[in-house]
C-alpha cells in the first residue's frame, strides 16, 4: 500500500489496555483488544505526565510495526477500565 505523492501513510488505531507502565523506566506494555501487547515508551504519551498510565485503563493509541513487534504512538486514555479512578481532594474556596 503507498501513499499518493505528499502524503503521508496513517498508522493504524488500536485500542488495548494498560498492562504495566513504569515511569522511572519511562516504557510499558498494553494488552491489544486483538494482536500482541505493544511497547510503550515515554515519547509514546501525549499526556507530558508520565506517571498519568495506569494499570486497567482503555487507551486508544496508533499502532507502529517495527522489527521484532510493535510499538504504541500517540497513547490517550479513553477510559478507567478496571483501573481505580484517583481520589481528587474536595475543592477549596480560594484563600484557605
């Protein structure tokens, strides 16, 4: 499959859920609704949080081949999954 002249070729969206993520590694895998887990590097968010992939969550991600498997792109979450949502502190009025 090419692409016409001056554009680009899309990578194909998939959606999975988080097996593991570690940001002091900076990588993870994701568990594809169909296919094999994919690599997660840091690069691969676009939260700038790296801390923000949770176990259990449904993410939605671009799908790269590369040797030896593949690799996520463009990583958002989508949902909680089985994933506990974090407890927010109550607001505060302004000036406490």
């Amino acid at each position: 499959m090419t692409a016409p002249v001056g554009e680009k070729m899309r990578a194909a969206v998939a959606e999975g859920t988080v097996k593991w993520y570690d940001p002091r590694r900076g990588e993870g895998y994701i568990l594809r609704v169909e296919g094999p887990d994919v690599h997660v590097p840091a690069s691969a968010l676009l939260d700038p949080d790296p801390g923000f992939l949770i176990e259990g969550q449904s993410v939605e991600f671009e799908l790269l081949k590369i040797p030896g498997g593949f690799r996520a792109k463009g990583v958002r979450v989508v949902g909680w999954g089985s994933a506990a949502p974090p407890n927010d502190p109550p607001n505060e009025p302004a000036g406490r």
